[in-house]
C-alpha cells in the first residue's frame, strides 16, 4: 500500500535507477489498488473498467517527476476519455476525477458542468493543471474559475478530488490512506457516470 516509503523513490537522480524503483516499488501497489478499485466500482457503474499502470515510456533522459495508474472504460487508454487517477508527485498523493485537455466533446461536458451545482461534488480540491502538484481549495468561486479556464484555455486540464501532502499525519496510518483513496473514487463515481452518459454515443 502506498505510504511514506512510496515516496523515496524520486530520491533516486538517475532515470534508469528511478523507473527500477517505481517499477519494483510502487506498481505493485498501484496494480492491487487498481484492481481493488474496478471491483468498488462494478455495481455503480455501466461499464466495465480497465487499469491503465504509467509505463513513461517516452522517457529517454531525465526520470518522472511524478507517477500514475489511471482507471476508464477503455482497455486502449484514458487521456481522451473521462478517468480516474491516483498517483504521486514527490510531496503529493493525489485522488483524482480527470478531464485532461484532450478529451472528447469537451464543450458539451463543459456546458454540462457550468450548469451543475458545485456543492453536490465530493470533492476536497480542484486543479487545471494534471503536470504539477499543486491544487486548490474546492469552493464556488474555484469551481466557476475552473470551468471558465477549461472551456477558454486549449491545454488546460479539469481535476476533482483529493491532493495529500506527504506531512499530512494521515499518512502514519497507510491504511487510511488506503481507504481515503477508495472513498474519494468512489464519492465521485457518480459524477463520472453521469458525463460517461452523457458523451455516449446514442
């Protein structure tokens, strides 16, 4: 399970050394986390999932500042798809509903969303940003400001959950956080559903 261990795996400077520890390390918690997560999902959701482990494969030089599993409907990948992701940055667990730039019938999730009720979301944070760490309070006012940059700005990103700092006391019980990251994907597998749908083909 992920605990503050996970995390000394960026302590290594080397690609080569980096991708050995995220690989002997972290994956296989993220795999039985995935795994654990598909079958919590099974009975809210329509559709089947599948788990989506980083690879970084397009990594030649400099090692990951950050590393992820992801979890949609499509055994191909994620990125163009409404998912979820769970992954860490060096000081940063993050719990994650996504709409990355890229994701299809963005103008019709966004109009959806813009007309959603904010405080319904179970969500703690929200971010526009997937390449860096940082997130902020989940309020009304973020939550408009975010819909307003996504449906304005091409390569902004849509984020909702959970960003734990490394210092937060939680982690000194790993089973929490274990839970903590259960709960939150699952508080917002409704929210996914409901854009699934709406963006499935008829």
């Amino acid at each position: 399970m992920i605990d503050r261990t996970s995390f000394s795996v960026f302590n290594d400077p080397t690609l080569p050394g980096r991708l050995q520890k995220i690989q002997t390390e972290v994956d296989p918690d993220f795999e039985m986390m995935g795994q654990n997560l598909i079958d919590l999902l099974h009975p809210q959701l329509d559709q089947k999932m599948y788990l989506h482990i980083a690879k970084h494969l397009r990594r030649h030089k400099n090692p990951p500042v950050d590393t992820w599993f992801a979890l949609s409907d499509n055994a191909r990948g994620y990125k163009m798809l409404p998912h979820f992701e769970v992954g860490i940055w060096p000081d940063t667990l993050f719990i994650t509903f996504a709409l990355l730039a890229e994701v299809k019938d963005r103008e019709k999730i966004t109009a959806w969303l813009a007309d959603l009720d904010w405080q319904i979301i179970p969500a703690f944070q929200i971010s526009t940003d997937h390449t860096n760490a940082a997130a902020q309070e989940y309020s009304e006012e973020n939550w408009q400001k975010s819909i307003a940059r996504y449906q304005t700005v091409k390569n902004s990103d849509f984020l909702l959950g959970s960003w734990i700092k490394l210092d937060d006391p939680r982690f000194a019980e790993p089973k929490l956080i274990e839970q903590i990251i259960y709960n939150q994907i699952i508080d917002l597998a409704p929210l996914y559903q409901e854009i699934v749908n709406l963006i499935k083909p008829r």
